[in-house]
C-alpha cells in the first residue's frame, strides 16, 4: 500500500488542505475524507482513477470537496464512484443534490453504510468512534498490511488494542480536556494498549502544530517502543 497525505489540518487552516488521505494498491485508489482543499491534491489522472471515498464523518472538513470530485468525474466521463460513509451518508448526498438540483441525473455514484466491505484488493471495516455526530474509523488490509484510519474522534481504548502497521490519527488539541477530539492528555492515557508500529498524528489545529515537537516528546515518554511522526500535506510512505 501507498499513503498519501492530501490534507492533513483543520477548519481554521489556510495553509494546508483539510483531512483527506489517498490509499493505493496494486490496481485500486481509495480516499479516506475529502475536505476543503484535497481536490486540488489530485491531478487530473487522479480524479477519474479513484475508486472509492470512505468518509469518518459528514463534517465540511471531511467531506466538503466531494461534490466537486464528482462534478468533475462527470464533466470527463468518469466512472461510477463508491462511497461509504457512517449511518446517514446516503441523507448527506441527498441533501447536497436538493440544493443543487441541477446535479441529480448527472453525477453517477452509489453510497453504502455498511460496517464492512470489499473494494478491490482492499478489505475494510468500520469501527464507532466517539464525535460531535456519527462517526467511525476505517481498518484497511491490503496483501496482510493493516493501516487504520481514526477520524475526528477522542481516543479508544478499544480502536487502540488493534494491531497494526500503521495508525493515523487525529491529535487535535495539545492539551486540556475534550469528548469529541483528541488532546496529549487523553491520547497518552490509551496509548498503554496501542499495537501500532507506527503512529502519523494529524488533523492538527495551529496551536497543537506550534507545540508538535513536545507532543512528539511527551508521546515517547510513555511509549518509546513506537515510532511517531507528524503528518504533512502531500507526504507519502509505503506499508
């Protein structure tokens, strides 16, 4: 598998694109997220080579460029595009398609919400994770590799007990307490049970990215078994 950050900060970031992660295999494209500013990421190849989107959750810096990802797939004949998304996706594209009507019989995709499936080579399920509305995490296997996809979420114990290469998660904040997102504090209580070999934070808001060297630190302090990095735009790594 192929990695590759499209967008890794926030609602509130004009220097980066918002959460959107491009996963290659051997013969298939998928995009975890595509919010504000990811399909710039995407050349024109990329556009009607992916094959599907799995989005976390229905918030705009997750999902706000799908609408023109498939507009575009349209305006050049792509394919039908998958997408897979929590309970209430299928409301989301129907809302989207009242508000611009003019859209309805001309973009072709179909959504599911189901909590595991198979796209290509790539096998998947879904996790609940704990947000401001429905949300989950994507466990991606590809050739007996394993990369896991966290969303908007507080940490879980129960998300971090699953061994993996390689998890990706959101270290929104550097401190203080929160149910919906991640902090150093509550990241460093569940990291005891964590079997990742490899841990990328992002989805950083400006105040956690200033202070991204200690939280690094204070991560290695209560586990210095795993490797963990910072997540940029457009960075890539093989699993």
């Amino acid at each position: 598998m192929k990695v590759t950050f499209l967008g890794t900060g926030t609602c509130v970031d004009t220097t980066k694109a918002q959460s959107s992660i491009l996963i290659e295999g051997e013969t298939t494209k998928i995009l975890v997220d595509i919010g504000v500013g990811a399909f710039m990421r995407l050349n024109d190849k990329l556009i009607n080579e992916i094959d599907a989107v799995l989005l976390t959750h229905n918030h705009l810096d997750h999902n706000g460029d799908l609408l023109a990802l498939l507009k575009a797939r349209w305006l050049s004949n792509g394919k039908e595009l998958l997408i897979f998304g929590p309970n209430g996706t299928k409301a989301f594209l129907e809302s989207l398609l009242e508000a611009y009507a003019y859209l309805r019989r001309k973009l072709k995709f179909k959504v599911f919400e189901d909590p595991e499936f198979e796209i290509g080579e790539f096998k998947v399920r879904t996790i609940p994770t704990r947000h401001s509305i429905i949300s989950q995490a994507y466990i991606i296997e590809c050739n007996g590799r394993r990369v896991i996809v966290s969303g908007d979420t507080s940490p879980l114990k129960e998300l971090m007990e699953i061994g993996c290469d390689v998890l990706i998660h959101e270290m929104s904040l550097p401190s203080g307490k929160s149910n919906d997102h991640t902090t150093l504090e509550n990241f460093a209580d569940v990291l005891p049970f964590c079997k990742a070999e490899i841990v990328y934070l992002t989805h950083m808001y400006p105040h956690a990215y200033e202070v991204k060297d200690k939280i690094i630190e204070q991560l290695k302090s209560v586990r210095k078994d795993i490797e963990f990095r910072i997540a940029e735009d457009l960075m890539s790594f093989e699993v």
